[in-house]
C-alpha cells in the first residue's frame, strides 16, 4: 500500500516534460542504446511506473524526444528568420538560426547523422522522415530568398541538402573537441561557401 502511495507521488509530481527534458539529455549524451528506462528513473528520482504511466517504451520516449527537438529546431529558425530584409539576410539567419539550435541542442543532430545496425527500424524511418521535413523547410526559406534577389544556378535541393551537410559536420566536429562555436563567423564564412551557387538578379 506505501509502494502504490510512492508511486502515485511520482505520477502527481513528475510532469511529462520534466520526463522529455530529463531523457532529452541523456539521449544525447550516451544515445539511444546506452540509456535505459532505469537510467531515466534513477536521474529523476523516480520509480519507473512513473516513467511508464506517461511512455509505453523507451522507444516511444525517444522518439517523442526527437519530435520535440525537431519542432523546437523549427521555431528558432522561424524566430531568426522572421524580421529579416533581404535574401541575404535570410540565408545567413537561417544558418545562424540552425548552428545555435545544434550547439545547445545536439540530439536531434546526432540522432539524425549517428545511424547504426542495431538501431530499430521504425527508429531509423522516423529519423528520415524528420531529415526530410528539415530540407523541406530550408527549401521553403531558400524560395523566399530567391524571391527577392537571387535566381538558383542549380537545384534548391541540392543546395538545401548541401549546407545541411556543412552545418552537421561543423557542429558534430565542435562538439568532439569541445570548443566553443562562433556561430555569426561561421555563418558568414558558410554563406560565402554557397552564394557561388546563387545568382544575383538585383540588388535590393
């Protein structure tokens, strides 16, 4: 009877999102395979049927941790992307958007770059799918720059595919050596790298 009244504790006091953030950061830090529901337990401080009262599986608590990392990457780039004037603009704060989502947050980044065997199927299509909506979503901001002053030379997914690919290793390599990242340098540095691939129609 004690052992049910803890557990209920856990379920009052113990919201989901404190779950998501908790898990959030231990996935990152030692991936999918090297946590266990367990392991979530013991850093909140609570009994695992609290765990399971909000997840059926460590599984569908991962994946939700990617749909929420997912759509927080979204809304920062949106917020960056917002008030810019010029396509130039744009691009950059995309970039720049994108980097300050990765260095502070590198799980959905690993997760979609770390790809191994003994990951789970359903997993593995999850992470395409959510690769994919990603370049969908630098496309539809490379068509909104390409509105204002540049016609592509080549094709929009390529190009969205191809900066996504820069971007990626850039954090992957900065968080290995732990250095900090200069993330508006870095962004104009990766600007230049690709506006050979755009063609200035008019300068507005």
């Amino acid at each position: 009877m004690l052992k049910h009244s803890s557990e209920s504790q856990d379920i009052i006091f113990d919201s989901k999102e404190r779950v998501l953030n908790v898990a959030s950061k231990l996935f990152s830090e030692f991936g999918f395979l090297g946590v266990s529901m367990g392991d979530i337990a013991r850093e909140l401080n609570v009994s695992k049927a609290a765990l399971y009262y909000h997840f059926n599986s460590k599984k569908e608590l991962y994946l939700q941790v990617l749909d929420r990392s997912f759509n927080m990457l979204i809304k920062t780039i949106n917020r960056e992307v917002a008030n810019a004037k010029s396509s130039n603009e744009i691009i950059v704060r995309l970039i720049q958007g994108y980097l300050s989502f990765g260095s502070k947050e590198k799980n959905l980044i690993r997760s979609l770059l770390l790809k191994t065997p003994d990951m789970d199927s359903e997993i593995m299509n999850h992470i395409v799918t959510l690769r994919k909506k990603i370049n969908c979503q630098f496309q539809n901001f490379f068509e909104a720059a390409l509105k204002k002053d540049f016609t592509a030379k080549i094709d929009l997914k390529f190009i969205s595919s191809s900066l996504l690919g820069i971007m990626d290793r850039l954090i992957s390599e900065t968080a290995l050596s732990n250095k900090r990242l200069n993330i508006k340098r870095k962004a104009l540095q990766i600007m230049q790298i690709i506006k050979p691939a755009l063609k200035v129609e008019t300068n507005k």
